[in-house]
C-alpha cells in the first residue's frame, strides 16, 4: 500500500521531469531509430526482389519495425544516470533516504517507456496504415506472449545497465564499458541484422548468453519468426535464467559498491 | 538524558593520489602516480543531548564534513564507533534514516526543473507521511520559512536563498529529530542567511530537535550555536561554549579610543605603543590590544594620560579569534 | 588580445588538464578500435549475403569507412568539445562569458578546446584507408591524393558548417540541450556510399543533409570513382554551406544579444 504511493509519487516526478526534457527525448529517439532504418536501407537494397535467409523486403521492414519498437521498451539508461550520481555526489542524498534508489531508476523507466513507446506504436500504426509490409496480422494470443517477453527483456536490460553503472565506484569508465556491450549487442542482440542472418556460429553464441533475450527474442515473438510453444517456452526459459543471473550479479555488486562507498567516499 | 548522538573515537584514513601542479607535475603523475594517507578525522569523541545545536568549526579539508558523512551513514569509519538516535548509523538502514535529515549546502535534492512541491510529495511518498500530517507540516514549514509564493514555481527560477528554505521543508517534512546541516548558508546573502538561522531556532524550539552543523559564517555559529566542536587537521581540539573558547584563546581584549582635544594631533603611534600593542592607527581612531587582566589598569592610565573623547573595551572580533587558533594550534596556547 | 594567443593559452591548458588522465588516451584508442571493428564487421555481415552495396565492393566501402573515421575523429577533437557545448551554455548562459571576450565568438567558440588523444582517431582511419587501398591494388596518383585532400578539407567544413547551424539552432530551441544528437543520427548515414540507399534516404543525404558529400566523395577520390568536376563541385557546396551557417549564425547570435540586452 506504501509501495504504490511510494511508486505513483516516483513515477509521477519522473513522468513530469520528462515533459520538461519533451524535446530532447524525441532527440534521442529520433537517435534510437536511424540505427535501424539504416540497417533497413541497407538490408532492402541487398534484398532486392529476391529474399535473404527467408527474408524478402517486406520481412526486414517489419522486422526492423519491431526492432524500433521493442528497443525503445526495453533500453535502460541507468549506468549513465548512476555513474553521474556516482561521480557528482548526487547519490549521497539518496542514500540518506529511507528508500533504495534502485527504485526511482525503476520508476524513471516505467515513465520513460511510456512515454516513447506510444509515440513508436503511433508512427508505427500510421506507417502501417500507408504501406502494408510492416503490418502485424492480429493475434491477441502472440502480442501477449511478447508483452511478457518484453517485460522480462526490459527487467533483464534494466539490471545489466544498473549492475553496470554501479563499477562507478571502481572506476571513471563504467559508461565505456556499456558501450562496449552496446556494440556487441549490435551483432548479438539482433540490432543490425536477424540472428538468422549471422554465421550460424555466431548466432549460437547470442543463444547461449544473454544477448539473444534482451531483444531479438521478444522481436521474433512479435514478428513470429519464433512460434511453436516449444520454442516459444525455451526463449522464456533462456530470459528467465538470464534475468536471474543479472539480479544475482546486482546484488554482489551493489553491496560491495556501497562498502567500498562508504569506505572511501563520493 | 541520554545522548541522542555519541561518537567515540572515530577515525577516517583516506588513500589520495598527490601531482605537482603544471606540466611537470601532470608529465610526473602519469609516469609515476604517488599516494598520500591522509587521516581526514582522528580520534574524535563527543556526545550531544537531545535539543542542542552543535557546529563544527575548522578550515576546509579540517574533517568536518567526513564526520558529519559518518554520522548520517555514508562513510563508514576506518575505526571507531558512532550511535546516532539509537542505531549505528552506517548499518541503521531505512529505521535510521528516517530519523535525520541531511541537507548539503552545495548539493541538492529538490529537482531543478519542477517546483518544490513536486519534490515535497516526492518525499511525503518515500517516507510514508500521512495525508493530514503532510498539510500540517507544510503548511507550518510554509509559513515558518515564508515559501507560499514559491512553491509553485520551478525551482531553477529560485534564488539561492530560496532554494535553500525549501531544501530545509523538503528535508523536515518527515520531522526528523536530528538535523545535519552542511554548510547551510553557502553563497546566500545576510538576509537568506539570517532568515535561514531564525527558522533553525524557531524549529529546535517547537519541536526539540537537535542541529549539528558546519558553516564558514561565523555568524551562523555566533547566532545558533550553544556549542562548538572545533576540528582541525581531523582532531578534535575543543569541546564547549563559543565564549568560553574566546576567553581561552585569546588572554587579549582590545581597547578601542576615539582621540579627541585640540593638540590631539601631538599623539602618534609612539606614545600609543607604550600602552598596548597598536591594532590601527587612524587620527582619531585608533584601537589597542592588552593582556586580559590588565585591561582596566591599562584603560585608566590611556585616561589620564591622553586627551581621549571615547573609549571602549572589547573582545577581539570572533573570525580573528578563530582564524588566530587555527593558526597558532590551540593544544599550545590553552594548556 | 591577439585571437591565436588566446586559443593557444586555452589548449596548453587543455594539453595539460588532459595529460593528467593517462589513461585516457589508451581507453580512446581501444575504443576507436573496437568501433572501427564494429564497422568491419557490420559490413562483412552484409556482404555474406551480397557482392557489392550501391555498386561499392566490400574494400572500396572499408576506404570509405577510414574517411568516416578520419572526420570522426575531427569532431570528437575540435567540434564536439568546442562548439558542441554551446547548446548548454545558451541555456545556463555561460555563453556571456564568451560573449565578453575581445574575439570574433565563432571562431573562439569553434576552436577553444582540443580533446588531442581523439587525433589518434584521424591517424587510424586514414591508416584503414591506405590499407583498403593497398588490398584493392590500386596507389592513387598524385592528382588523386591532391583531388582527396582538397575534398577532404571540404568535407571537414560541410561538418563544421552543420555544427554550427545546429548550435545556432539552440539560440531559438533552448530547452533542446541535446540537439548534437541530431547530428550523431545523420551522421551514422555517412558509414555507407550514398549509393546504397533507396531514393528517398538518398534525397534527404545529398540534398538536404549534405553528409553525402562528407564521406563519399572523399572515398571516391581515393578509389578513382570521382570525375575531376565533381571535385570542384564538392568545394563549391562546401563554401555554400559554410556561408549559409554564418548568416545563421549571426543572426542568431543578434537575437541572442538583443533578446538579453
């Protein structure tokens, strides 16, 4: 009962930074949708009128399409906001608080993932209004699946990013090092091309680790590229077990971060 | 009754990286980075009751804000030990730390760019305020601290002084019993500055809460301050009321004159030397600065001997005291 | 005071506050690294299912992908650390600062800051050039290295240029403190031959976003794709550009004086 005030008061604030930052939000993903559509442009002229690895044209801009959409649900800017609440002393007067600050970064991104991905599913429906290759064939029972899987894709990316923000209180490049996942997540995660497309080899490694449910799954869910219970199940499984390992690796570092922090300081 | 804040030989070593300034200094730390333990606080113990308003006095770097950072459980110390009402602040958890409030002078909690209020119910969420205590409080802290004309506005169109006041609601709206107060009157002018010192007292007076503070303003600890630790080079080296500090600092009080009469002029820094060590000189004023003791017999033979209209005996101003002690160590001068 | 003095007082200091972080300059070329690695294989991804992109083959677009890295570096050196902060600076009107100063404010804007380990960026992508170069068999004549540098110089002030209508662009968007993110999401456009792209990405990259002329013709001279003409015709644009964000820029720093004057 606390915890929904508390939540509802978090998410109100977040929500209400985010009008004032309105403009520059739609700057960052404007940002977060080149990516794709360049990958789309490209992609459409190798394919030609012939299809790639069982994609035609029609296929990657749909395919691309969820891309935009699912990244913008699950991306966590967290290590960003916490390496500057890290180096600015910003997060002294949160930890005086009664509250974990995990949570206002829980908070900020429900707000802020409201928020672009209305805007993404309203381009998104206007664009398929216009050109029939990006619709989505209505089927109530695969967009649920997928909201699950988003929902476990975006917990699990919010831990990587979080876990990752706090090796601020190691070292001054815990942004480089999630940048450096971003560019392997490129490949892995399925940002420029379907893992289909990769070396067989290589798409095995983004199975095996995390990078395959932090976006690509929940993309082939939507896209039904993945179907078949079976399969549908194994994914959940694999984000599952992955999201475990994330909680775990948070935990041992938070609580060193915060004994190393209180050892040495802001 | 019982303290409500003990400390008990704290200490707090830092490692820090060291570099020359210039190109030499930057070429040097590149090559080979050199690091320094500097012991930020030593030793330091003291016990405060409940209702009192404490502050720290000492030069930057002194240690003041590492001890206050250990109080309110973000350092943990290197060795010794702290109760803060009740609880050991570094592992008190949410208990704790509903129970204080940190504000820091150049660090803020309210967001910058929505009013104050947002922040305020912000915190009514986090620490569970009721509804009808929530309107109580602000509205008391509204009216205390004079904020009804801001609350609405977003707080970067804020002054300094303002910003500060509703740091201060923001901060008292759980009604904490202990108040840590960083250099609360930074960069603020006198007005914010004595308007920030009116509501602390109003505050401990009605709600018996207990105020450790650090300030560079003098006036701050002159005005609110029934105590002072006074820290240097992380050592605790006084514990006690402000005046009885200045009595033992400086066996010195300073006679000040006004030289009047027609051959007044005849008098020069000479003559005057021969009473008391000559502070300033400027015809017809002129200040002396004697032994404590000595102070009447002094003042009654500058009477006799010089045409005096005016003459005044005082203790010397405070920010020289202090400034005087850091400087010569008070271990030295007091024992 | 002499406007080169000033500059060089500005990046000595620069130079030394920068040497104080050795590590800084090892992290900058392992990540320009890793991007290029990115970039490499990003486009051998393509190419595992083509031969050629926009007519490009795979070593000619590695040339390309060394210029796009030589103009990247220029801009995480020069722009991005000078006249990239001005958004921030309108905002918390820091510019009055620069304002004051007895200098024309573009110049001093554009050039007070030097990020020198980004350099390493220019040295490493026009190294991946040569060595695309040197796999396609092909040494450039004379005339064609002259034809690169010169386009090269006109590609740099194309970049320049859309800094600085972007930053003037501030003056008016103020809340928008981002804004040089518009820049990085055209930009990540010039990684491949305009060619590539389907008519419509085409128009915006050569016409209204000119970043086309920014990497492909450069990469063009290289690889002999360029006629003399064109050449030319790049710095001609180049000229234009600089020109049009000028006047942009003057007259946004007009109203900016006038609005809080």
């Amino acid at each position: 009962m606390s915890w929904t005030r508390r939540y509802g008061a978090l998410i109100r604030n977040a929500w209400l930074i985010d009008l004032q930052y309105r403009a520059s939000i739609v700057l960052w993903m404007l940002w977060g949708v080149t990516e794709p559509t360049i990958a789309l442009g490209i992609w459409w002229a190798i394919a030609g009128d012939g299809r790639i690895g069982g994609y035609a044209r029609a296929d990657f801009a749909r395919y691309f399409f969820a891309v935009m959409l699912v990244n913008q649900l699950t991306i966590a800017w967290d290590s960003w906001y916490l390496d500057r609440w890290i180096r600015e002393g910003e997060l002294n007067f949160r930890l005086a608080r009664p509250l974990h600050p995990a949570h206002e970064a829980v908070a900020d991104n429900i707000a802020y993932k409201a928020r672009t991905a209305s805007v993404i599913l309203v381009v998104w429906l206007i664009a398929a209004a216009a050109w029939p290759a990006v619709r989505l064939p209505l089927a109530p029972g695969r967009w649920a699946v997928t909201a699950v899987a988003v929902l476990l894709a975006a917990a699990m990316r919010f831990f990587i990013s979080f876990t990752t923000g706090l090796l601020a209180f190691w070292t001054t490049r815990a942004t480089a090092i999630m940048e450096l996942h971003a560019g392997v997540s490129l490949f892995l995660a399925g940002r420029i091309a379907p893992l289909s497309l990769l070396p067989p080899a290589v798409a095995g490694v983004a199975g095996v680790l995390w990078f395959r449910y932090m976006l690509a799954f929940p993309v082939e869910l939507l896209t039904g590229a993945v179907y078949g219970s079976d399969a549908v199940l194994r994914g959940l499984a694999g984000q599952i077990v992955w999201l475990g390992v994330w909680i775990a690796a948070y935990r041992v570092v938070w609580t060193r971060g915060i004994r190393k922090y209180g050892a040495v300081g802001g | 009754m019982a303290p409500v804040v003990t400390a008990e030989r704290l200490t707090k070593t830092f490692r820090v990286k060291v570099r020359d300034p210039g190109m030499k200094g930057a070429v040097q730390a590149l090559v080979r980075p050199r690091n320094r333990d500097v012991q930020a606080v030593r030793d330091v113990t003291f016990a405060i009751e409940p209702g009192e308003i404490v502050a720290f006095l000492g030069p930057n770097g002194a240690g003041k804000t590492t001890t206050l950072k250990m109080l309110t459980g973000l350092l943990y110390p290197t060795s010794g030990r702290a109760e803060v009402a009740g609880f050991t602040p570094w592992t008190g958890g949410p208990e704790c730390k509903r129970r204080l409030a940190l504000v820091l002078g150049n660090r803020q909690q309210l967001v910058w760019d929505l009013p104050p209020e947002e922040t305020f119910l912000l915190n009514r969420a986090i620490y569970d305020i009721g509804e009808a205590e929530y309107r109580e409080r602000l509205a008391e802290l509204v009216g205390l601290l004079e904020l009804t004309e801001v609350l609405e506005k977003p707080v970067r169109q804020l002054s300094l002084g303002e910003r500060m006041k509703c740091e201060l609601a923001a901060s008292l709206l759980h009604r904490p019993p202990l108040l840590f107060l960083d250099e609360p009157t930074l960069g603020l002018d006198v007005t914010a500055q004595e308007a920030i010192r009116r509501f602390l007292i109003q505050y401990r007076d009605r709600h018996g809460a207990t105020v450790l503070l650090t300030s560079h303003y003098m006036q701050d600890v002159t005005a609110l301050a029934s105590r002072v630790l006074m820290i240097n080079r992380g050592r605790l080296l006084y514990d006690g009321a402000l005046g009885a500090l200045v009595a033992r600092i400086t066996r010195m009080k300073r006679i000040e004159l006004v030289l009047g009469g027609g051959d007044g002029g005849r008098v020069d820094a000479e003559t005057l030397a021969a009473f008391g060590e000559v502070k300033s000189f400027r015809f017809p004023n002129a200040v002396l600065e004697v032994p404590r003791d000595e102070a009447p017999a002094t003042s009654a033979r500058i009477l006799a001997a010089l045409p005096v209209a005016d003459l005044s005996i005082e203790d010397p101003p405070i920010e020289e005291v202090i400034r005087r002690a850091f400087a010569q160590g008070l271990e030295e001068e007091g024992t | 005071m002499n406007p080169m003095r000033m500059l060089a007082a500005f990046w000595r200091l620069n130079l030394a506050e920068e040497l104080q972080y050795r590590a800084n300059f090892v992290a900058s070329v392992l990540g320009t690294v890793f991007y290029m690695a990115t970039a490499l294989l990003t486009l051998a991804l393509f190419f595992r299912h083509t031969t050629a992109l926009g007519g490009w083959d795979y070593w000619e677009i590695v040339v390309l992908l060394g210029v796009f890295n030589a103009l990247t570096g220029v801009i995480e050196a020069v722009l991005r650390p000078g006249i990239g902060q001005l958004a921030g600076e309108v905002r918390s009107g820091e510019l009055d600062l620069v304002l004051v100063k007895p200098v024309d404010p573009q110049a001093f804007v554009s050039f007070r800051r030097l990020d020198i380990w980004r350099f390493a960026d220019v040295v490493l992508g026009l190294a991946l050039a040569a060595y695309a170069l040197h796999r396609l068999h092909r040494v450039p004549s004379l005339a064609q290295v002259a034809t690169f540098g010169l386009t090269l110089a006109a590609a740099a002030v194309v970049v320049y240029a859309i800094w600085v209508a972007l930053m003037s662009l501030a003056f008016w968007f103020v809340s928008v403190e981002n804004i040089a993110v518009l820049f990085d999401a055209v930009y990540e456009g010039a990684r491949y031959p305009v060619s590539a792209y389907p008519g419509a990405l085409r128009f915006l990259f050569v016409y209204l976003i000119p970043i086309a002329w920014t990497t492909t013709i450069p990469a063009s001279a290289l690889t002999g794709r360029l006629r003399p003409g064109s050449a030319l015709l790049a710095a001609v644009v180049a000229g234009v550009v600089f020109a049009l964000a000028r006047v942009l820029w003057r007259t946004a720093l007009k109203r900016y004086t006038g609005a809080s004057g």
